[in-house]
C-alpha cells in the first residue's frame, strides 16, 4: 500500500520534471544558438589574421584519416591545421541529422552525393551561402567547377555546396566465361538472339562439367532489371529519352518485352531458378566455384573474381559481353554520373570564410594534382598522356586521396583518376572494355546525372524502385503474367510515378531549351 | 539409487540429442566466421570455407590486428571495460550494503527510487542534451558514469547480502570491528561468488556496449572497439553500399578482413569466461533463488 502511493507520487514527480526539463533545455538551446552565432561573427573579424585550427566531419574510411599521408600533405600545402572526424559507416545521414541538428561545430561536412540530404538542410537554412563566399576567395574553385555543376548544386537560387563530379562511365556489364565458348567452339554474343543461343549451348552441353545442368545466367535479386540485356529494350537507365522526354522504366514499352524475355529465359531454365534470393556474394560464389557462366559484374570487382576463379579452374577465361544488339539494332550499357561527394559548411562553423580559404587552398592546381595522385617518380609515371600510379607506394599514399577531395577539377580529374584504375591489370582491362573498347553510342548517360535535387522524385524513388524490382522478380518467376503490366502501371503511378516524371520533365524541358 | 528404465534412458537420449543439436546451432556460425579469418581470400569468394577453413593463413589476421585504428579503438575497449567494472562493481556493492538492512530509515522510499529508475527513462534525445549540458560528449567517462550502477544487479547483491546469516556480524561487532571493517573483511570475502558473477556482467556490458559509444561519442579517436567493428562489418552492407563513389567501392575491405576484424573482437572477452565460470555458475543461482 505504502509502496503504491510513493510510486504514484514519484510518477507524477517525474512528468512534472521531465516537463520543465523539455522546456527549459529548449530555452538554453536557443539562447546557445543565438549566443554562437555571435560569437561566430566576432570570432572571425578578430581571427582573420592568423590561421584558426579546422573541424571537419567526413565519411567513414578505414583509415584515420588523421593518421593517413595525406593530412600532412595537406596541412603543409594549405596552412590549415584540421581535425579530422568520421561518420560511422552504417545509418551515416542519421547521425549527421543528430549533429546538424544539435549544431555541433564543424566547418565543413563532406557526405555522399545524396542531393536530396543536401537540400534538406540547405532548406532547413543548416547551411552558409557559399555563394558570396565563393565569389570573394574562391577563385580556384571557380576555375575548376564547371557552372554545369554548380547549377545542379542551386537550391533557390543559391549555392550551398561544393561538388565533387563523378567521372561519367558504364559500371558494369556481363562477364561471360569465355573458355566455355572455346571448348563449345562458340562465338563471342553480340546480339541478344546470340546470347540465347550461347545460353542455351551452356545449358546442354554443360561446358563447365559440373554435371548439374543447372541454368548457365545468375543475378542479383535486388536487381532484376539486368544490365546489358535491359539495352536491347531501350531501357538501359531508369529513366530514357522517348520523342524528347523523358520516361521512366516501367512506362517504357520496352520493359514489358524485357519482362517477357526475362521470363522466358526462366521457363526455359537457362536463368538461375534461386536468382530471387541471390545476394551479390551468391553470385560472385556461384560464378567462381563454376556453377554459371555468366553473370553481371562490375568492374571494380574483378580481381577478387579473378583471384578464385583462377585458383579454382586454372584454365578459366572470361571476358565482357558487348552490348548486346535487341531486334532493331537497339543496345547500350547504362553509365553512371553524378556527384561522388557534396561538400558544404554548416551555419554552427566557427570559421567559415578560413574554411572556403581552405577548400580553394586545396584546388589550386599543383596542390589539387598533388593530392589527387601526388608526385610524379614517385606516385605516377606520365607518358603520352596517360597517368600510370606507381605501385605499391600510390594505394599506400593516395589510395584514400578521394577522402581528401573537397572538389575537383572537373577537366583534370577524370585523366588524372585513371591512375586509380591501373591499379590492376585486369580490372584496367574491364574498365577500357566497358568504356573505349563498347562504341560511344551504346554507352547510355543517365539523363539524371546533372539534376539538381527534386523532391518529389528523391521522395518517391527508392520505393518506386522497390516496386519496379518487386514486380519483375514476380513476372520473371512467372507468377505474374506480362499481362498485367498495365494494372502495374497504373499503380506504379499512383504511388508517385506520376509526380515524379513530372517534375523530371518540367526540369528536363528547363535544360533542354 | 532407483534403476533407469527405457523410459528415462530414451527421455536423456533425446534431451541430450535436442541440447547438442541447440549447441551446435550456436556455434557453427562462429565457426564458419572463424575459419572465414583465417582463410584465404579467394576461397572465401567462392564460397568453398564452410566450418573448417581452407588455405590457412594468419595473414588477415595479423593485418587487422596491426591496424593502428584497430589497435587504438581495442586500447579503449580494454580500458573502458577495466575501469569501468572496477567502479561499477564498487560502486554497487556499496549501495546494496545498506539496502540490504532491513532497520535502514526510510528503505522503502529509497527503493521505490531505484525501482522507478528500472522502469523508467528520459528517452534518447533528453538524455543525450543532458550529456551534452555535462560536457560528456565525446568523453569517454559518459560510458561509464550514467549506467554505473545497475540496479537488477545491486538487487542480486543485496539478496546476497541478506542471505548471510547475521550471526556474523553481531559476532564481528562484540570482537569491536566497525562497520566498514565488516564490509570490507567479513561480507564482501564471504560474497566473492556473487561479486564475481556481477563483475562479469559488467565487464560483458561494457565490452559489448555499441550503443552508448554511437551515440556520444563522434570522435575517431576516441571509438570503441564495438564501433570500429560495426563501421567494418556494415561498411559491405548492401543499403550502405547505394550511395558509394566507385574510389570507395574499390577501397572496401574483403570479407575475410571482416571476418578477421569480429574474431578479433570477440575472442578477448570469451577468454575471461574460463576464468569466470566456476563462480558464475554458483553465483547467480544464490542470486535467483533468493531474489
């Protein structure tokens, strides 16, 4: 009895103190707030004569990036002492929601090139106008960001942040195991009819001798729609241009004779039966121990795949699928583009102009090539034009530059950064395939890459694209019928495809005039 | 001694079946994370490295355990968990002292304290602005001071306490030992099972804790072992992977260093069970049972 009253008591004690708690911790986080702030302005009048120490807040790496060669040569080149801290790797934008919006005081934030986490804060007003800022100190940042860029970067008007460009490139395609085509006395695909064909020789005569006869083609659940094959419909990004606008994959004709194509291939049983539940690791695993021939690979990924593929079978050869031709000749291999990195300055930075001083200080161009891929004889040896890294000092001392990068310059960077691919032999070969060796035309830009960030679409995309995978993974298996794309459709657009292509055509149609 | 019939004989058979079976259901993914560690990488992407490892290397691990971050983030795990069960265990074995008499004035009101604060919490963000107003951010003490008793575990002690015949002590106080004489020379000796088993659960949580450092801490420096692992494990999980620049991707470490790093990371404090376990087992059965 007695022990019930104190609870209640202390229950009702309790609310009342967590109550004035709530309000009185909002009272000083306001007055802290504005207090800061002026001490911002003051702080950097009376600072502007010595070189104040930096905070930054970067991505996480495995390395510190304190620690790392890099911190030094920058420090040295730009006279900016700088704290380097680290987002954890798992759920980063939750935890830099946290510290944006507890205004911890960083002077600048490097994320991924998530435009839509971006423009949230620069609504939010979280973020210093760099426009005036770039305008009075930035003169490196100008020459070296393209207005292209920074128009992508525009959030009412206004700049907000500093972009890393993506150098533009097709990722990914087919790895086909080429010994298979040898010992069947095949030819390389080059036409989807082709690739069938090549399919089902795999699948009869079972080049790989595992005894099996399982389906020679695996993917990646999460990624029903396959590169390569998805060119030959006209759909190789998930948004094409039709008669000069742009529609999304599902709307385009094209997806309902991939679905089918698709499906076909499973009925037939030249598609892995257990592609549904693949994981990126099932794939690589199932290709490597010789169980299928071909999978979509990218090609970073190459060496790993080579290492066990080799040790596995030392006979094995492999290659990339050209893009492959659809029955009008169509074909093409999405590219990705975009922004690597976003760079901006939180309105809680104590010393924003140093830290503008200190982005420009870093893209001047001996400084910039320094960083980037560091000295040549040392790091890179340059030869007709071609920047060739230095093994193994360059991984050693450069590996990481890309953590350092706060903007690029956008005509040297992509020459520069293929040194980063002739890191191995066999991966620079990928990548020369994939983007000289495949003619230009099949070479698909994402028409998207330059966007700035638009709502509705960010709002809508990552379900919508669940949705669409969802769909395809249940036409494939041949539990739905391609007959009921239109119901598909349908709601694929009331659940914001609608909004979405839209607001893309609105500003496509902005661009293209 | 009654004979066993066929009955009890099938009964222990199944039992003991359906006990080695739960077992190994445990144990064979830390085998396979295990031998994972110590094979070679291209076994690994094969997927030829079941329970027994294939290639057998140390070389991994050796890579992992030379990682400066690695190193310093296992410096302040240990440190963190050694202060912090030492002040813990102090500190709880204090308070369950005079909670454990009965003549205490007052006892049940300051009980109801404690139990309310078993039940009841400020939340997440009121606890993280209080943290900040105490300057405890990216401080490491803010690992250790806000949970450094645990309630449930000064009850186990207490019951403990009150489970030792009180003869001893009104025999202690005739030979003219004080009280802090008693504490320290009679009761807490005589609750070494219990202490121990306690001590072990603090020095688990502390090892273990992910949450707190998430939360409080920002500074590299200044990370846990548990959250350099969680940055390395979840670095290849596919949700994180959407938004990675190619330079990233190509910097991701392979799975085996992954493997390597949470091997690492756990077989230090399996090593402290052994030692643990023939108080941990005596100690919370008196616990419970007088609970």
């Amino acid at each position: 009895m007695i022990n019930r009253k104190w609870l209640t008591l202390m229950l009702s004690a309790g609310l009342v103190a967590s109550l004035a708690g709530c309000g009185s911790s909002r009272n000083t986080n306001e007055e802290r707030a504005a207090g800061s702030s002026a001490e911002q302005t003051t702080g950097t009048q009376t600072e502007s004569g010595s070189k104040p120490e930096l905070k930054t807040l970067n991505l996480w790496s495995k390395d510190d990036y304190n620690t790392y060669t890099l911190a030094k040569v920058v420090e040295e080149k730009t006279g900016y002492k700088v704290k380097y801290e680290m987002l954890p790797a798992d759920k980063a934008m939750d935890k830099l929601n946290l510290l944006i919006s507890s205004a911890e005081p960083y002077d600048v934030i490097t994320i991924n090139g998530e435009k839509a986490v971006y423009t949230d804060y620069a609504k939010m007003g979280a973020l210093v106008d760099l426009t005036p800022l770039i305008d009075k100190y930035g003169e490196n940042i100008k020459a070296s960001i393209s207005p292209e860029s920074f128009e992508a970067m525009k959030v009412d008007g206004k700049i907000y942040a500093i972009p890393n460009r993506a150098s533009e490139f097709a990722g990914s395609s087919l790895m086909i195991r080429t010994d298979w085509l040898d010992k069947l006395g095949l030819k390389m695909p080059t036409t989807l009819d082709e690739f069938t064909a090549v399919l089902k020789a795999f699948k009869e005569k079972d080049p790989g001798g595992n005894g099996d006869k399982g389906a020679p083609l695996s993917i990646d659940g999460a990624m029903a729609t396959m590169v390569n094959v998805t060119g030959a419909f006209g759909i190789a990004t998930s948004w094409n241009i039709v008669d000069g606008k742009l529609v999304a994959a599902p709307v385009h004709p094209g997806f309902k004779e991939y679905l089918s194509y698709m499906a076909d291939l499973y009925k037939q049983g030249l598609l892995d039966k257990e592609f549904a539940v693949n994981k990126d690791a099932t794939l690589k695993e199932k290709f490597t121990s010789g169980r299928v021939g071909v999978i979509p690979l990218a090609w970073y990924d190459i060496p790993g795949i080579a290492d066990a593929l080799t040790k596995n079978f030392p006979d094995a050869k492999y290659a990339y699928v050209p893009a492959l031709k659809g029955k009008d000749g169509q074909a093409g291999i999405g590219m990705s583009g975009g922004f690597d990195r976003l760079t901006f300055i939180p309105k809680s930075s104590k010393h924003p102009e140093d830290a503008i001083k200190w982005i420009n200080a870093k893209l001047d161009k001996e400084t910039f090539k320094l960083i980037a891929i560091g000295e040549e004889g040392k790091h890179f040896t340059y030869k007709d034009g071609v920047y060739s890294p230095i093994l193994p000092l360059f991984t050693d001392e450069r590996g990481l530059a890309s953590n350092y990068l706060t903007g690029i310059d956008e005509k040297l960077y992509p020459v520069y950064w293929q040194a980063r691919v002739q890191k191995d032999p066999r991966l620079f070969a990928g990548f020369t395939f994939l983007n000289k060796e495949i003619p230009a035309e099949f070479r698909i830009s994402d028409p998207l890459a330059l966007a700035p960030s638009l709502p509705e679409y960010s709002k809508y995309n990552a379900s919508l694209n669940q949705m669409i995978n969802d769909f395809a993974v249940k036409v494939i298996v041949g539990e739905e019928s391609t007959d009921a794309m239109a119901a598909f459709v349908e709601k694929y657009n009331a659940a914001g495809g609608e909004a979405s292509a839209k607001e893309v055509n609105e500003w496509y149609a902005s661009v293209k005039k | 001694m009654t004979k066993r019939t066929k009955g009890d004989l099938l009964l222990d058979t199944g039992v003991y079946l359906f006990l080695i079976a739960l077992g190994l259901m445990m144990l064979l993914p830390l085998a396979s994370v295990f031998s994972k560690s110590v094979s070679e990488e291209w076994a690994i992407t094969s997927g030829k490295v079941g329970i027994l490892p294939v290639g057998f290397q140390l070389d991994t691990l050796m890579q992992v355990i030379s990682s400066s971050l690695f190193i310093r983030a296992f410096c302040i795990s240990v440190g963190v968990t050694a202060i912090g069960t030492l002040i813990s265990i102090l500190m709880t074995a204090l308070t369950a002292y005079p909670l454990s008499k009965r003549k205490l004035p007052g006892i049940s009101f300051i009980m109801v304290l404690f139990i309310f604060t078993m039940l009841f919490s400020g939340g997440l963000i009121p606890n993280y602005l209080l943290m900040r107003q105490l300057h405890l951010i990216n401080n490491l003490w803010v690992l250790i001071l806000p949970g450094m008793i645990s309630v449930f575990n000064m009850l186990v002690i207490k019951s403990y306490y009150e489970s030792l015949p009180e003869a001893l002590e009104e025999s202690a106080r005739i030979d003219g030992a004080k009280t802090y004489t008693i504490l320290f020379r009679i009761i807490l000796p005589l609750s070494m099972p219990v202490i121990a088993t306690i001590a072990l659960f603090y020095a688990v949580g502390y090892w273990n804790d992910y949450f707190g450092p998430m939360i409080y801490i920002n500074e590299t420096a200044l990370k846990t072992l548990q959250l350099y692992l969680q940055d390395v494990v979840m670095d290849a999980n596919s949700a994180n992977l959407t938004n990675k620049s190619v330079d990233d991707l190509m910097n991701m470490s392979p799975e085996g260093i992954r493997a390597a790093t949470v091997v690492a990371s756990t077989v230090p404090i399996l090593l402290v069970y052994p030692f643990m376990q023939k108080y941990f087992i005596k100690g919370v059965l008196i616990g419970s049972v007088k609970g």
